[in-house]
C-alpha cells in the first residue's frame, strides 16, 4: 500500500541494499525517517520523495544554490524569520492550518501564487500525512516547484491545542513546518537536516515551551551546535 509504514529491513529489501547500509544511513541522516518504540519506521511515501529528490533540478535563487554547493555550512536557522512563525495559529483543522502557513509564505513574497500552492499542499496531504508522529508535521509539496516558490524557507507554526493532522501515531500535531523551497535536492537537505533535530524526544516539550519567536530561532541554532559533525 501507498500510505505504509515500513521497517528497517522491509526498506532495505525496497532499495536492494543490506540492512546494515540503510542501518548506516539512518545514523548519517542521510534518508527520511523516525523513531517509534526504540525502533526505526519510514514513510513509503516519504522514501519514494527522496528517490524523487535524487533527480537534480536547478534552483533559481541563491540561498538555494548555497545549500546545494555547501550544505554543512547553511544552518537551519538561516531558513527561519521572526515574521514567518506563527504564535500560536489560529486554525482548528488541516485544511485551515495549511491555509494559514501559506498565507503566510505568500505574504513574506516566497511564494508567487498562494492558490496554486495551497492547491499542492492539499493535494500532497491527502497522499498521505506529512505528519512525522510524536506532535510534529511538514508539510511540503510532493514535488519542488520553482514555477510557484521564490525563496527557500520554513514557515513554522505552533498549536496550543493540538490539531487532528491524520497523523500515523493518532496523535495531535502542535508543531508545523511548512517547507518551501524550489529545488527537489534543497527540499531534500532541508527536510535531513530538520528531521535530525526534531528526533530528539524532548523536541516537542522544549519547543512548545518557548514563548517568543526569537527564542524558536535560537533552540534551532543551540540544536545544530550540538549535533555531532556540526560546524
């Protein structure tokens, strides 16, 4: 089935290599996936962006051509502006939720036509959740578009209560990162990178303790300093 959820070993029987490369990978970060119960599962939608993602596609902005020639050197935080994360959302459903982000990414110029990309977003949602488990979703097109997106960002959102995102574990999602950018390789090293911190199991409590905007920049920058081979 399109929407499961895959093993270690079933992924490796999925991209012929042995357990122990795909077991490599996962401790590089080098392929999307998340820990659930002291064991590793992948998306199968998610694995099938990332074979996608291997197909290079130009981007058209600089920022973008900087994370694709030098992707250690590019933090995450310098994809996040105080104006681009919202304190909490106002929306109380998915479709709302998304509609908020977008409004969002469209108000900061990043993206050039907010109907066509909400469009998208939905469209990519109903695919299968970009719910992560454990709180967390990113939300993200199913394939880069430099026809829509300007720049390349996150636009981050925060939900007091929690929202009903589909999410695999049944839990409320209360943290969102809508990731933007115009390049199938820079979506891909974004969503690495981010992915690596928010597997830390204490992400959600210490995010959602932050009440300022400047102090969600500052966690992202305090998590990449201490992960191991950081600049």
């Amino acid at each position: 089935m399109e929407n499961e959820i895959l093993t270690l070993a079933e992924v490796a029987e999925y991209l012929k290599l042995s357990d122990k490369t795909v077991l490599k990978m996962v401790k590089n970060q080098e392929i999307p996936c998340a820990k659930i119960a002291n064991q590793w599962r992948f998306s199968k939608p998610a694995l099938n962006d990332w074979l996608t993602a291997k197909m290079e596609v130009i981007p058209q902005n600089d920022l973008s051509r900087l994370i694709e020639r030098e992707y250690d050197t590019v933090p995450l935080s310098r994809l996040m502006d105080e104006d681009n994360i919202i304190l909490p959302l106002k929306a109380s459903n998915q479709e709302d939720v998304i509609r908020e982000l977008a409004d969002r990414a469209f108000d900061s110029r990043l993206i050039s036509d907010r109907d066509i990309f909400i469009r998208k977003l939905i469209e990519r949602e109903e695919l299968s959740s970009t719910s992560i488990g454990s709180g967390i979703a990113i939300p993200h097109l199913r394939q880069a578009s430099a026809e829509v997106v300007r720049e390349a960002k996150i636009i981050i959102g925060v939900s007091d209560k929690g929202i009903d995102f589909a999410s695999f574990d049944g839990n409320p999602v209360k943290l969102f990162f809508l990731l933007i950018s115009d390049s199938e390789v820079v979506h891909l090293r974004i969503l690495s990178k981010l992915s690596a911190v928010l597997r830390n199991e204490d992400a959600v409590t210490e995010l959602l303790s932050i009440d300022s905007k400047k102090g969600f920049i500052q966690y992202f920058i305090n998590s990449e300093a201490l992960r191991p081979g950081s600049n």
